[in-house]
C-alpha cells in the first residue's frame, strides 16, 4: 500500500490486533456467527509520520447505515454546544445570516446547535437511518458519502465546515479533502475534530483502533495533509471527549497565522516524541500488559461467583473485547442506552445488549467500555456507587 497521507511506500507495521469484525456491526440473532472478519493492524509511515491502517474495509460495508447515534451523550451534546459557540465567536457579527455544513452529520446533533444560534444548516451523513432520523428532527441532510463530487454538486460557499470524529475515517481522503477547500468560504473555518494519537498512546486507549478509523493523527501528519491541500491549521485546543481529541481550526492557506496555543501544541508533540516510531513500538507492548491485567481481573471476578456486566455497548469496546478475548463467560451483556441496538449481539464476541432502563437488578461489576464517559457514567450512577456495585475502567484517562 501507499501512505494515505504523502503516497510514500515506507511503510512500518507497529500495532497488529488480529482479525476483528467491523466493530459497529452489531448482529441481529440471525447473523450470529456470521460476520465477516477482517486484519486490524497499524503500520507507521516513515516519511510523514502518520500512522494508519493498512486494510480498508469499504466505506459502503462501513458507513452505508449503522447504530451510533451521537445525540444519547449529553457529554457529546454539550461539548457539540461549546463548539457552536467558539466558531460563532470567531466568525463575529456582520450583519448576515451565516452558514455551516457538516460532514458526517450523523443525527444532526452539532447542527441544532448552530441552529439555535441562527445560522443556516446542511449536514451530509452517509448512513440511511441516521440521515433519516436528521431529517426528522429538522435538519437538513443529505444522505450521501462526502467527496470533491458531492462538493461540487452542492455548490456553494459555508462560513463553516465541521467535521467531528469523521475526518480519520474517509477512504477518498484527498476527494474530501479537495471537497473542503471547494465549499470553504474566502474567510471560513474549517473545524476539525479528531482524536488525537498522542493522548490515544498516553491513555492507553487501544481499542480507539477499529475498521472505520483509517487514520491516526497528530498535529504533525494533519497539517502535512491539509497543507497539501492548500489549506492550513491556525489554532488548535485539546477537549477531554472521547478522552483526548483535537479540535483545530483550519483555513484556506495564509489567510491566519498559527496561534501561540497552536506553537504550543506543535513543541509540547515534538518533545514526547509523540511521532517516532519508537513510541509506537512501546505502545504495543503496553496493549498487550494491559491484556494479562484485565482478564486477570475479570477471572477472578468469576471465580469469586460475581456478576459482570458492560457498560456501554460503544463501537470502539469490540475492538477490546475481541482482542482480549472477552465473551459472555466474561460480560453477562452490554447495558446500552441506544435503543438501535437492543437485542442485539456485540461482532465477534456475541455478547448480548440490553437496555439500561431494563435491567431487574444491577450486577457486582461493571467492566466500563464507554470509559470516554466516566464522570458522566459515575455521576449517573452514583447510588450503585455508594450500594458498593464496583465500576472497573479499563482505560483511565484524564476527566479535565
């Protein structure tokens, strides 16, 4: 393969975790046992520095139609809210109605938000029922796969483009791309948010790696492509959702300079040595020290006769528990509250969702897979705290 990036061929495999399902393929009880599997490994380009998947599985499988809903979180919600805000503030008054597309749009979340400060919406959401459920609630969405095509098709300029938690999932990376740059008014922002690979490795969070994430940037690698694409990033900030992801400010190219919070951030990623390939090494050996504590844990935890349960049925939680190896032996079932996915079954592991306002009794344990939630989830939860249900968080990180 070629670097998604920069088309070099120097290529380095670092993170190998095995054959997995696509993570996000929750199975009716017909499909068990059926689900194509397919290899999840990273490998590091020696030229940008990008690390990324050498597999696709096409976008169609992926993104034709799916579960995730980003409107169940209020966490989401609210961080979605202080977005709005922030891009209003930058754009300021000028006496027009402003305008915002958003690329994955999902269920139109982030857009109600610009909504309630006036602007113009149109979201782009490549999944029918999510589209469909948008459309719904008042927002307009097109339900299509976002590239240079589309962009032209649409024809016209945006104050703002967003795109949150999508941007690392796009297999025509460089139609999109393209696509931006065409829709992107003379002064608009292009608002980009990602996870961000140095807090992935720092935290531990693995299983921030599945199918529909082709692409693992720093701020290193993204400005390599954006900048190959005529534009450029002027501020960035690190948000504590989904435990560490960036969001960066991007414009057509010269018309910002970067941010002293932006220089920051570049020389804060240099001195970690957070885009050396020796990191990457060491972050494989940590996934696998990580594996030998958790199922230590839960064995024990069945050995001494208690109940486990999962928290949360996130996409990202199938990539650990087939990784690890975690099954109902394990985990009785995943509480969920996303209805799409109840009577479902977890890909791969089979363990069964159920809903959170079902359940005849908590369990002993809760194995939290949705742990990018944690203060939320602790907040909710508060009384089974204190009856002494245990909440075990495989992935800790910071809650600032």
């Amino acid at each position: 393969m070629i670097c998604r990036v920069c088309d070099s061929t120097d290529l380095e495999p670092v993170v190998d975790l095995g054959q997995q399902p696509w993570c996000n393929h929750f199975l009716k009880p017909e499909e068990v046992g059926k689900e194509p599997f397919y290899p999840l490994r990273v490998v590091y380009c020696r030229q940008c520095t990008t690390a990324q998947l050498d597999y696709t599985v096409k976008k169609e499988i992926m993104f034709g139609d799916h579960t995730y809903l980003s409107g169940v979180t209020r966490s989401l919600s609210e961080h979605f809210r202080g977005v709005a805000l922030d891009v209003d503030r930058r754009l300021g008054g000028n006496g027009r109605r402003k305008s915002v597309f958003d690329i994955g749009s999902n269920d139109g979340t982030q857009l109600k938000h610009f909504q309630a400060l006036g602007y113009d919406v149109l979201g782009v959401e490549s999944s029918r029922t999510t589209a469909r459920l948008a459309n719904q609630s008042g927002v307009e969405t097109l339900n299509a796969f976002f590239n240079l095509d589309l962009a032209r098709q649409i024809n016209r300029k945006f104050d703002c483009i967003n795109a949150a938690g999508v941007f690392f999932h796009l297999e025509e990376l460089h139609s999109a791309a393209e696509g931006i740059r065409h829709l992107l008014a003379d002064d608009g922002i292009f608002v980009v948010q990602f996870l961000y690979m140095k807090r992935i490795v720092e935290n531990l969070a693995f299983d921030q790696i599945y199918h529909e994430h082709l692409l693992y940037y720093n701020l290193k690698n993204i400005e390599t492509l954006l900048n190959r694409h005529g534009m450029a990033m002027f501020d960035a900030y690190l948000a504590p959702i989904h435990g560490g992801s960036m969001i960066a400010f991007v414009g057509h190219h010269g018309r910002q300079g970067p941010s002293t919070r932006l220089a920051e951030l570049r020389r804060a990623e240099q001195s970690a040595g957070s885009n050396d390939l020796d990191t990457y090494r060491r972050f494989a050996g940590r996934i696998d020290e990580m594996k030998r504590r958790d199922v230590a844990f839960l064995d024990e935890a069945g050995r001494q006769g208690k109940r486990v349960f999962g928290m949360g049925a996130p996409v990202k939680g199938n990539t650990l528990l087939n990784y690890f190896r975690l099954g109902p032996r394990h985990l009785e079932c995943l509480v969920e509250k996303n209805r799409l996915r109840r009577g479902l079954y977890s890909p791969g592991m089979h363990i069964p969702v159920v809903m959170e306002d079902e359940l005849p009794r908590p369990p002993d344990v809760y194995y939290v897979l949705a742990w990018n939630f944690k203060k939320e989830i602790l907040a909710n939860n508060r009384p089974l705290v204190e009856q002494g249900v245990e909440f075990y968080f495989p992935v800790n990180p910071p809650t600032e």
